[in-house]
C-alpha cells in the first residue's frame, strides 16, 4: 500500500524513547512532524535545530514533532542507543521534542518504505485529523508547515502536484535501489571482512556506506571507483555501475 498525502498516518512502533515522554497514538487536533534522522547524517543533525525553532514557534498552534533514529549504523542496539544518547546530549542537550530510537526496522516499513522514501532526512506531517498532509524534506516546511496548521494545505491544487510528482520521482528511485539491494548486501559483507568500517571513502576522506542504500552529498564517484577498483571487484561494480548509466543519483552526489 503507498503512503501518500491523504492516507492514515502509520502507528508509532519503536523500541524506546530517547528524549520526550512516549507517545502511542496521535492527537486529535494537533499536527506532528514525523522527522527520520541519523547521527551519521550531518544534514540531519543540522536539520534539528530548526526543528526545534519550528516547535518553539507554532507549540501554540499545536505542533508536536518526533525524531525517528531508525538507520543508526552499529551492530548492536545498545551501540546504536549508546551512539545516540551521546550525540543527542553533546548536540542537543535543550531539545525540545521527543526522540524515538528503533532498531527493528519496523518503522522503516511502516513509513519510508511505503512512501517511496529512500534518503534521510525526511519529514512526515501528520494533520489535525491524524491523515498525511505532506512528505519530504524539512527544508520545505517553512513554507509548507503554516498551511498546514491552517488546514489549507492538503486541499490546495498545489499540495496535490507536489504530491503526484513526488510519488512519481521517488518511485521510480525506489524501483532502482530494489534492483541495486542485492549488490548493496554483497558490498556491506565485503567491507565487514576485508576492510573493516570507514576504510572507503572518497578523495576528502568522507564515508561511502553501501549499507545505507546511499552516499553522502559531495562524495566524488570517479574518486571513489578508483578507491573500490583496489579493494574488492564489488565495490568495483557497485561504484561503477551507476557511473557507466550515468545514472541521476550520482549526477547529484557530484
């Protein structure tokens, strides 16, 4: 079933919470921002501050927001919770909304999964009436966020385009990463056992995590083919692959 504005927003299902008092269902009447997130995630971690403006600024309007931890890159949960109970108080320590860290996948299932969605962060809005109004980047929510607590938005022309285009983009994206999947676990298996974590990376030195099912912004593809090249025959493939097709994730990595 695709998750799309309009649907009935997904349940809560995580292992604990980190900040903020658990919650098992949402309001009637107020309106939540849902924000995937990573500490590995630079851009994630910047994104949480304004986060937090957008809670202190519209708290009376009743915003709630929650931070979803679901791709922490460690083996173990109490790594992943150690990692992130770390950076949360070294980063965030005047937080203002709720952390929610789950390790199963399950959210992962329930929202980016069926909505198409295949990078971090994305932001669900959730509206007064518990249905979908918007999925995307929190960078649209300053223009996107007050329609919404007006409840203008998700009837709007333009709510429904932005919409339709999305589900278009991302599905087609989604339809690539699931034929990339194979390769991407053969990857992760090779730098387990022959380089350990963090020995790939690109001419700067920043981390290709395959395990991810992305790369982060700015990393050099030619770089890291040449890396992949010495180090294992499917890293090789993976990295080079895409080059050769020329495909658009990694027109907008370079």
């Amino acid at each position: 079933m695709v998750l799309q504005m309009k649907s009935p927003a997904p349940s809560i299902k995580v292992d604990t919470w980190l900040r903020g008092e658990p919650l098992a269902n949402f309001q009637p009447g107020k309106v939540y921002i849902v924000e995937f997130w990573a500490t590995w995630c630079e851009l994630c971690v910047a994104e949480m501050l304004q986060l937090m403006r957008l809670r202190e600024k519209y708290k009376g309007g009743g915003l709630e927001v929650v931070g979803v931890a679901a791709d922490e890159d460690a083996p173990t949960a109490i790594e992943a919770r150690t990692k992130l109970d770390a950076r949360l108080t070294k980063k965030c320590s005047h937080l203002n909304y709720r952390i929610a860290f789950d390790y199963t996948g399950a959210m992962k299932k329930l929202w980016m999964e069926p909505s198409f969605s295949n990078g971090i962060p994305t932001s669900f809005v959730v509206d007064r009436d518990g249905h979908i109004a918007f999925i995307g980047h929190p960078g649209q929510l300053d223009e996107i966020l007050p329609k919404v607590l007006s409840g203008s938005w998700r009837t709007s022309d333009k709510a429904k385009a932005a919409d339709t285009e999305r589900i278009a983009r991302s599905g087609s994206m989604a339809r690539e990463h699931a034929l990339k999947k194979p390769i991407y676990h053969r990857f992760r298996a090779a730098v387990r056992q022959r380089i350990g974590r963090g020995a790939l990376g690109d001419r700067r030195g920043h981390r290709l995590d395959a395990g991810r099912h992305q790369f982060p912004p700015g990393a050099c593809a030619s770089g890291a083919s040449q890396n992949a090249r010495h180090v294992d025959p499917v890293m090789h493939q993976l990295v080079r692959d895409p080059i050769d097709r020329n495909s658009e994730d990694w027109r907008s990595w370079r």
